[in-house]
C-alpha cells in the first residue's frame, strides 16, 4: 500500500474523532457474534480494519475525484495452458 495523501490524513483524524469510545446499547453477545470490538474501541484504529478507507473512497466518488480503477477477472493466463498441447507427452 502507497502512502496516504495530506487529504485522506485529514479525513481519517477528523473521522477517528466521530467515532466515540463509549458501548452501544445493542447486547454484548450481538457484538460478538459479529466480531465487532467492544471494549476500548479506540485501540489499534488501523484505517483497512474500520473500514475507514472505504468511507473516504466513498467521499471521493461523491466529489467526482476518482482513484484507481481495479479490473476484475484473471489478468494473465497461466502458462501451462498456453503450452499444454505443445508440450511432450501430450499428444
């Protein structure tokens, strides 16, 4: 992974600061089962686990500045099905 730019710094401390460290109201077993942290909600804040990131690419395509584009699909194919039949043995 990159670097983060000086806008998506700004984005994850001002959205770090919404999130509160207080419980929810739901059952501690609710939260659980889902594997949500529920006590020190504020540690290790790794901007991939809270799905930060995603909220700021979210930002972004709302402005119209989009980042990479990711293709989809197998990018390459192997090469042992290129060569399959050209090989020995496979006649």
């Amino acid at each position: 992974m990159g670097r983060k730019s000086q806008e998506e710094k700004e984005f994850l401390i001002s959205s770090r600061k919404k999130i509160g460290p207080g419980v929810t109201n739901a059952p501690v077993w609710v939260l659980q089962k889902a594997g949500r942290r529920i006590w020190n909600k504020k540690a290790k804040r790794h901007w991939r686990e809270t799905g930060l990131g995603r909220a700021f690419k979210k930002k972004l395509k709302e402005q119209g500045k989009t980042g990479k584009k990711v293709r989809s699909g197998k990018k390459y194919k192997s090469r042992m099905f290129k060569t399959k039949g050209q090989r020995k043995g496979y006649e």
